[in-house]
C-alpha cells in the first residue's frame, strides 16, 4: 500500500489463525496501524487482498464480530462512561436488555462503575484505556484489535488489562495485539510478527522465536583471584559475562573470612562444552551456584532482527 | 439501530455544545412573553381592544402604539387575521435568521470532530457503511434544527391561535420551507467539514455560500448588466461565472420570498427555485458523502 510515494506496507504476506493471540511488533512507522487500519476498512490497500474472518476487509456486517480499541482513541466529550458504552453498543447492533446487562457488567469489570455517569472529558488516561477496553469486548468480539492497549496504563492498569485479554483469549476469541511493550506482548502472545518500514522480517510463534540457543550461563563464585578467568581460557567459546548475575547478592562478599567474587559466565556449544567448562571451573576450585540455557527475551530477539534487517 | 445511535449522538452532540439550547432560550422567550404579557379582545374578527403587559395598544398616526390612550384612538379595524400575520412576519424576519445562524454554528463542528483521529477510526470500525454513517450525521442535525424551527412555528402559532382565534398554516409552512433552507447550507457545511476538517473554515465557506447566493441574484435578475462588460470572451465567462453560482448554489432570496409568501397567503410556491436548491444541497451532501466514502483515515 503506498500513499503520496510514502510505501505503507509491501510484500507483506500474514495469516493469523483463530484463536490465537498475535503480536504485531515494529517501531515507529513500521505500518502497524496501517495495517490494522486496513484489516478494518478504515484505510484502503492500493494493491493485494486480505480477508477478515473469512470475508474480505471492508465486509461491514463482519464488523459486528470484530473490536477494536484504536492508538489514542477519543470518545465524544459530551458522553458518560455509561453512554459511551452504550453508544458504541448500539453502533455495534446489540439491543436494549442485552446491551444493559453487558454495560453494567463490564463498569464493574473494568472498575469504572463509580465513574459511570461522569463525562468522559474528566477521566484520566488509565480510566479511558479501561473504558477503551470494555467498549472494545462489549460485543463479545470473535476477533479483538488492540493498539497499544497499555500505552500510558500504569503497572497495576496494565496487569488488569492483561487479566481482561487472557479471559479473552479463554473465551476463545483472536486478539491481534500492536504493542510496543515487548514484555507484555511476550507474556500474552501465542505468535508475532516483526515488521519494519512496511515489510515482514520475522514470524513465528514467541516460543520458537525466544528458543533457548546453544548456548548455557553459568553463576559462579571463588575465592581465588582469576580462577574464573583461567578456567574460562581453557574451553573454546567461554568467556566471563559483564555484569552481575540477576539475584546475586554484593559481587564481593565474604565467604569463611576470604573474599568471594560471584560472577556469571558463559559458554556457546552443547552440553559437552558445558560439562567442559564446569570441569575447569571445579579444577578451579570455583563454586557452581548455577546452570541455565540461554534464553533470549522477545527484546533481544526484536533487537537483533531490526538490525540485520537494517544491516540487510 | 445504528442509524438512531448515530442521530441520538448528534442530538446529545448539539445539545452539549449550548450554542442550540441558546436559541431555544430565546424562542421561548418569545413564546412565554406572547402567552402571558399579550390580551386580545376579538369581535367578529377584528381586534376590539389589545393590551401587551397591561398597556393598551392603539394605532395612531400610522404607527401601532402602546400606553397612549388606545381607548380612544383602538386599532382601526385591524383584523385578527392581519394581526396574526405581522406578528407572524416579525417574528420570521427575526428569529429565523437568528435559528439558521445557530443552527450552522451548532452544527459546523460536527463532521470535522467527527474527522478527529480516534474518533473516526472507532466509528469506521463499527458495523456501519460509510454513506449512512455521513447521512446519519447530517440527518440529525437537520432534525435537531428542524425541531427548533418547529418550536418556534408550532409554539407561536398556537399561542396566537389561542389569542385570536386565527390559525395560520402558512405560518408552520415557513419554518418547513427555512428548515429546507438549512438542509441545504448544511449539506455545503459538511461539504467543507469533510473537505478541510476545520469548524471555522466551515462557517466562514457557508456564509460566503450565503453572501454570494444573494449577491449573484442581482444580476441574474438584471438581463442587461452584461452590456457593461465590454469583451464578448470576458463577458461571456462572467455571465457563465454568475449563472452557475446562481444554479448551483441554495437560492437564499427565494427561500425567504417564499416563506413571505406562506405566511401572507400571497401567491404560490416557487417550486422552480425551491427544487433548485434541494438539488444544490443535495449534490453537495452527494459530494461529502461520496468523498468520505473513499477516503483513508
């Protein structure tokens, strides 16, 4: 899709099976939004095709069957909370009794009943991300579409959020997630997709793409200056890891009267060259504290992939 | 269903933005002073005696009076039916305009708010088309203008109907025929919201609209004026110029020569100039729908 010689989203080629909760990764300008915008009728592709639950984007009466909380969404200042719902309840083709009971319900849910007959234009930006949500599953979506569903949400909104899409997601509906917080994404989200300057770089499911490497961290601890260091030289691929281990106490401390230096190292390889390099540090006389495989976060992953995209 | 949803939201909309409850303030008003300060005497049709907040009104010197000593001097056989009719035009010269030039204040934000990024993105994600979408919109504010005009009409005519025993149908004709008049400035009001997204440069585009209909009729009307011009090519582009803006666009004169006419029972409709710009505003609103329809947000 290009507008005004500005190319939105190219080649890109995306299916997101039911059920599942996707995450759609990229910064600024990647055309995230175009491409929800897009999904949604809201903006119009200049080439290629997509469907929305089976029927083609722009299908109006598929709508019904979608929500969508938008980046930045703005509800008429001149409503309540209530009304709000209600408004976009209606605009959504749910009926009276319905609609009331699904309202009142999701007040309580989302904790804004006590601020349900205030106008909107008084609420803070928790309150409208929560509001946002619950007009967003009013209509009890089989495909949910979030952007930025946490941004400015503080850590307790955001974990509620989170709690509201996993019950979601237990209903059984699609969430299509655009976030910029990989940490939530990471925790929600079945698959993602990495996109940048409108092109895919990478697809795959959160676990496959957070895969532990060959490669294993090890926390150690000695008494003896350069112990680490020397049994490290003698395996190929280890090394010492900057920094201190995650949930180590003080770097130096004391140990029977002597000073102990705990310290994290690494090797790359398999299991081999992790029972290797165990066996140099225990000639060491360095303590084993202990082994994990090397996982990298959807961070590092997302990291790695726009530089060699770039680099590409 | 989700058409009503869109015309309560532009109800509650205009009601919120008070510039609307201003001029029903003000019609009310107008109405509450004609029911309670008014006190007419009727006989067979002619106003025996009339007082307005206690003071006798008379007509003296050719100029209706009041509080001097209208014993005497009366109302020189004026007829209810008159009565009912000046009344009737006084308050058509007056309050309409007033309720036409709050109507497009009220209502000149609507589309661009609507345009606003959050808000259009939310509504273009619900299960409405575009067009009823627009349509819906437009249609209520139309009938939230309409209803003012009806206050008015009804309420006015009613009371004086109480009073003087007349009812004057032409009188409720009028507000129709002024509210066929708003429909189509506001068809070129969201013409201009949808084009450029801006509330003023909407009111400042309806009221050149308004401006130039008058100004342009003047030399349609006049068929000689273009032997002033002494260049066949520019003469022959002005007249063009002149006769598509008088075509194309809401015949502000005519509506209002119309609405004369309904309340006085003096002549028929010009249904030529009437149709003629139910069309303009209809290809406008056809123009604003039609580029909301195709446009990314």
């Amino acid at each position: 899709m290009a507008r005004g010689g500005v190319v939105a989203l190219k080649g890109l080629d995306l299916v997101v099976p039911r059920g599942q909760t996707f995450g759609l990764l990229g910064p600024n300008g990647a055309g995230k939004t175009t491409l929800v915008k897009l999904l949604l009728g809201i903006a119009f592709p200049t080439a290629g095709k997509a469907s929305v639950l089976g029927r083609p984007i722009g299908d109006v009466p598929t709508r019904r069957l979608v929500g969508y909380l938008p980046e930045n969404h703005r509800y008429p200042a001149h409503l309540t909370g209530e009304q709000v719902l209600h408004h976009f309840g209606r605009l959504s083709g749910l009926r009276r009794p319905e609609r009331s009971r699904r309202v009142d319900a999701l007040l309580k849910r989302v904790r804004m009943d006590e601020w349900r007959s205030v106008r909107v234009h008084k609420y803070s930006k928790g309150m409208m991300q929560r509001l946002g949500m619950a007009q967003a599953i009013l209509n009890e979506p089989d495909l949910l579409i979030l952007d930025e569903p946490t941004d400015g949400v503080d850590p307790i909104g955001r974990r509620e959020i989170r709690d509201l899409l996993l019950e979601q997601k237990a209903r059984g509906a699609t969430i299509f997630l655009n976030s910029h917080l990989l940490s939530e994404v990471e925790r929600l989200c079945d698959r993602v997709a990495i996109l940048n300057e409108g092109a895919l770089l990478r697809e795959g499911s959160v676990a496959d793409l957070t895969r532990p490497q060959s490669a294993w961290q090890i926390e150690v601890r000695s008494t003896a200056s350069g112990a680490i260091e020397a049994a490290c030289r003698r395996v190929p691929g280890a090394g010492v890891v900057e920094g201190r281990a995650q949930g180590a106490g003080p770097a130096e401390s004391r140990v029977q009267g002597a000073s102990a230096a705990e310290r994290r190292v690494q090797v790359l390889g398999d299991a081999a060259a992790l029972n290797a390099l165990i066996d140099a540090l225990r000639a060491q006389q360095v303590e084993i504290l202990a082994v994990t495989p090397r996982r990298d976060s959807l961070e590092d992953v997302f990291v790695r992939v726009l530089h060699e995209g770039e680099a590409a | 269903m989700r058409v009503l949803a869109i015309l309560i939201d532009t109800g509650r909309e205009l009601l919120y933005r008070k510039t609307i409850l201003v001029y029903f303030g003000v019609v009310t008003l107008v109405l509450l002073a004609f029911a309670l300060l008014l006190r007419t005497d009727v006989v067979d049709g002619v106003i025996a005696s009339m007082s307005v907040a206690g003071l006798e009104a008379s007509t003296s010197r050719g100029a209706f009076r009041l509080g001097e000593g209208g014993a005497e001097t009366g109302l020189a056989g004026l007829s209810a039916q008159d009565f009912v009719r000046y009344v009737q035009l006084g308050a058509a010269f007056t309050l309409y305009p007033l309720a036409i030039l709050m109507s497009i204040f009220a209502t000149a934000s609507l589309v661009p708010r609507m345009l606003e990024k959050g808000a259009i993105d939310l509504l273009l994600s619900k299960p409405i088309g575009r067009p009823a979408l627009f349509a819906s919109r437009y249609l209520g504010a139309l009938l939230v203008a309409t209803a003012n005009l009806l206050y008015l009409t009804c309420g006015l005519g009613a009371i004086l109907a109480l009073k003087t025993g007349v009812w004057n149908g032409g009188f409720i004709w009028s507000g129709l025929v002024m509210s066929l008049y708003f429909a189509c400035l506001l068809a070129f009001v969201v013409l201009a919201g949808v084009l450029l997204r801006s509330t003023t440069v909407s009111v400042m585009l309806t009221a050149v609209v308004f401006f130039t209909s008058l100004i342009v009729r003047l030399p349609h009307a006049n068929q000689d004026w273009p032997l002033l011009i002494s260049g066949r090519i520019a003469r022959f582009v002005t007249v063009g110029i002149v006769e598509t803006l008088f075509h194309t666009l809401p015949r502000t004169y005519d509506f209002v020569q119309a609405a004369v006419a309904l309340i006085r029972h003096e002549g028929g409709l010009q249904w030529g100039a009437v149709l003629g710009s139910a069309l303009s505003g209809a290809g406008a609103l056809g123009l604003a729908i039609i580029y909301f329809s195709r446009r990314d947000y």
